[in-house]
C-alpha cells in the first residue's frame, strides 16, 4: 500500500445539511398530517404519501452518498473521492498546477459541478477549494478544509 502523505474529509457544509434536513421534515410533517387530519382517505392521499416517502428515500440515499469528500495524496498520486461513484485519481506528476480558489463564483452550487470552461468540481460547501490543472489542460476543483496544504504537497513534488 502506498504511504499517505495527506488525509481529509471534508463533510458537506452546513447549509446542504440544513436543506436536506428541512425537506425531510416538510415531507415527513405533511405526510403525517394527511393521516392525522384527514377525515377520509382516499387511495390519492394514500398514493401521495407512499410518493413522498419514496422521494424522501431517494433523498436520503443521496445525501449519504454525497455527504462528503474524502482527499489523500500519497507519494505519486491525488485522489478525491466524492460518494460510491465520483472519483477522480491524478498522477502528481501530470499535475501542472495547483492553487487556492472559491468554488462559488464557477459552479454556482455544491455537488458534481461541469464549468462552462470544460471544467469538473467536487464541491461540498461555498468554502475554500483547490483548483489543479492537468498538464492536458483539464482543470479539476474540489472543496478543501486545507487548500493551502494540499498545493504545498503537491507543488513540492512537482517542478512547474
């Protein structure tokens, strides 16, 4: 197994947690409330709670898939995992760039991002993030609790 030189998780922000947490709710209180006030039921309201119970699963799946990023760099490669499927691995070496960047003002939003550039981002929150370019030119971001350190690892084993 390689020597891990860099570990983060970089769980999602706050506000993606509020959200998820806030729809749940509204899904969970409206649905309780057909069976509570409801005077009837009809097969309509009960085939509107087994809807909203099935997206409220779905969002719940989601959410634990994507609830955060996992970040290592070892001695040759960076990799940043973002739930079961995303993951993006680069050689250090075919690295040709790294720098601190907002995520904000390019992806407009957190998750799986494409830029307008051609450009993918991981993000979890509107906070920091590293920015890193492929010596191809793709550009690749993702949200880091320590941008500043990832860059000084990765620009200490590259010679730009």
């Amino acid at each position: 197994m390689d020597n891990i030189e860099y570990s983060e998780w970089v769980p999602a922000g706050a506000l993606v947690k509020g959200l998820f947490a806030m729809v749940s709710l509204i899904i969970i209180v409206v649905t309780f409330s057909v069976f509570f006030f409801s005077e009837e039921l009809w097969v309509e309201d009960i085939l509107g709670v087994f809807v909203s119970w099935g997206v409220l699963a779905i969002l719940l799946l989601v959410f634990w898939n994507y609830r955060g990023l996992n970040i290592k760099i070892n001695n040759e490669s960076l990799t940043v995992q973002f739930g079961r499927f995303d993951k993006k691995s680069f050689l250090l070496k075919d690295i040709s760039s790294c720098k601190k960047t907002k995520s904000f003002g390019r992806y407009l939003g957190v998750g799986v991002r494409a830029g307008l550039d051609g450009s993918i981002a991981y993000t979890t929150s509107f906070a920091s993030a590293v920015e890193v370019t492929h010596k191809d030119g793709r550009v690749f971001v993702f949200s880091s609790k320590n941008p500043e350190r990832i860059c000084q690892i990765i620009n200490r084993k590259n010679t730009f």
